[in-house]
C-alpha cells in the first residue's frame, strides 16, 4: 500500500489533486481541503496553478498593491501576466524584478521560499575531509605559536595523511 500524498502547504493528507500542463510540462500540487478551501478552489475552471499559488491573500491590499506594480522586466520586457500564463520567467533579472509574485508562489508550492535540497554523498565527505584539515590547520598554528612541537609535528602529519585520502578519492 503507498503512503497517502502530502499537502505541499501544510503537510497534512492532500484529497486534492490538481495538474496542469504547461510547454508540455506536467504541474502538480497536492492540497488538503482546509488549504484547498482557503485556496480558493471551488470551480476548476478559468484558472492556472500560476494564478492560484501567486494570489494575494483576502484583504491583504499591501501585497495586491506591490503585485500590480510589478508590470514587466526591465531587461527583457516578459510581463506579470506572462508569467502567470506559462508558469515562466523571461530571463535571469526576471528573479529580482518579479521578487514578491515569486516568493508567494514559491511558498505555496515548496513550503517556504528557501531551497533545502540534498547534497550529493561525495560532496558531504570532501567537506568533511576539508572541515577537519582546517581544523588541525588552526591546532598546529596554535601549536607553533605555543611552541608545542611535538603537538605540531602530529597535527602536521595527520593534515599531510588527509589530504593524501583527499587526493586518492579524487583520483578515484
């Protein structure tokens, strides 16, 4: 049996599903019905996922106001409208420009506008590796100034043993 989907808002169980294509790209977004209702979402009809997840919420006339300002890029001229169409940015200035549309949108779709995506294995123990190597680096400079030169020596050839298995992994 599969786990029940997620909301993408709340984390609770999604009984709504909506997918949408757009430049033959399939968009999805799983909802609850309290995230759904408070969504808006009565009537299929007439909408994109754009225009749902990048609405301003009832009697927020701030965020409406800071929406509609937003009328196009000055670097490439892709309009607000645009965006809500496809579901697409025009170029990279784009970002800046479109900052609060993308922001609502991001946080209705990914819990939050920040990525927090995985970090490949290899990436976590190179860090690692390189975490510890400037850590003994720190120890053997406070070593030398200490004039502990037996302390140094070991913290000088645990470094070197480090970055060997460094450069083996590398080679690898």
């Amino acid at each position: 049996m599969s786990k029940p989907l997620k909301c993408d808002v709340c984390d609770e169980n999604a009984t709504v599903h909506l997918t949408q294509i757009i430049n033959n790209q399939i968009h999805k977004i799983d909802l609850c019905e309290s995230c759904a209702e408070e969504k808006g979402i009565t009537n299929p009809d007439g909408y994109s996922l754009a225009d749902l997840l990048v609405k301003p919420e009832k009697g927020s006339e701030e965020a409406a106001e800071s929406l509609e300002s937003l009328d196009e890029c000055p670097e490439c001229g892709y309009t607000q409208k645009e965006f809500k169409k496809t579901g697409r940015l025009g170029c990279e200035y784009c970002y800046e420009t479109f900052r609060p549309l993308l922001g609502r949108a991001l946080e209705g779709m990914h819990r939050g506008d920040q990525h927090k995506g995985k970090v490949p294995e290899e990436a976590l123990e190179r860090k690692s590796y390189e975490d510890r190597i400037n850590s003994l680096e720190s120890d053997l400079q406070k070593a030398i100034a200490n004039e502990q030169y037996e302390e140094a020596a070991q913290f000088r050839d645990e470094i070197l043993e480090l970055k060997k298995s460094l450069e083996a992994e590398e080679t690898t």
